[in-house]
C-alpha cells in the first residue's frame, strides 16, 4: 500500500507550527526571566500577555493535529487513538527521519521551557522571601519602637 502523502504532510505542517509556538512561548520566558531579575513590572505583564496568545494558538492547533493524526492513521489501516511513535514505524524511512526530527526538537524545547520555568518559579519564590524578610523587619522594629519607646519619639532626642 502505498503510504499517504498529504496526510503525511499535513501532520508534519501542524507539528512544525507547533514548534515554532513552542520556540516562541521559550522565548517569552527567557525574557521573563530577565524583567523578573530587572523588577520590570510593566514588561512582566506584556510578556505574561504574548504568553497566553501563544498558548491559546498552541491549544487552538491540537484539535488540527488530533485530525491530521487520525487521518493518516486511517490512512495507514490503523485505528484507535495512536502516538507518532506507535504508527511511525508504517511510514517510509524519509517520513520516519522527518517526524523524528520534529519530534525530538518539540522534546527538547518543552525540556528547555520547563527548566526555564523552574528558574523562574525560583526568582519568584526568593523575591517573596525577600519581601517576607522585609515586611517581618518592619513589624519588628515597629513592635520595638512601641515597647520601648515609653510614649517618647525615636530615636529620643538628647
């Protein structure tokens, strides 16, 4: 049987498209990372924004590739909701070469994205001690200057 070149093709496009996301939401994080070590509360929030459109076009791209996928399964004789990996081996050796690559780039971004938000969680995680810290000094000097104060202005004048 000779093996299904548009929806090999297809499939291939959708997975290509959602690399390029994934390269993107990547990006946006590499640059969060950095407003969250500059403080930059206004570009926190632009990229907060491009972030959720790159997700929303990522999802909005799955339904595409549930279908190119079941298309070629069909295609290939093969039913039931299957992997890349579980029908790759039906496809010729170019197919098998092309979709690995992808496959293996999408892996290594996702990786790299998820690194990238731990470091981030981090950032954020010792920027809020950082505050705690700050706000737990205050109330302590604030409860000093009360308790031994005695009703008198601090420092006390001489």
């Amino acid at each position: 049987m000779p093996y299904p070149q548009q929806p090999c093709a297809n499939l291939r496009r959708i997975l290509q498209q959602h690399l390029l996301l994934a390269r993107r939401l990547l990006r946006l994080t590499k640059e969060q990372s950095a407003a969250l070590v500059a403080g930059d509360v206004r570009k926190l929030s632009e990229l907060e924004a491009q972030q959720r459109e790159t997700l929303s076009q990522q999802q909005a791209l799955e339904p595409q590739r549930e279908e190119a996928t079941r298309l070629l399964t069909t295609s290939l004789g093969l039913t039931g909701d299957l992997k890349l990996t579980q029908f790759m081996p039906k496809l010729p050796p170019e197919e098998q070469r092309a979709f690995t690559q992808i496959r293996k780039e999408l892996l290594n971004v996702q990786e790299e994205l998820s690194e990238v938000k731990q470091q981030n969680l981090r950032l954020i995680q010792n920027a809020l001690e950082f505050v705690q810290m700050g706000m737990e000094s205050i109330t302590q000097l604030h409860h000093f200057n009360i308790t031994n104060n005695h009703g008198r202005t601090w420092p006390r004048q001489l």
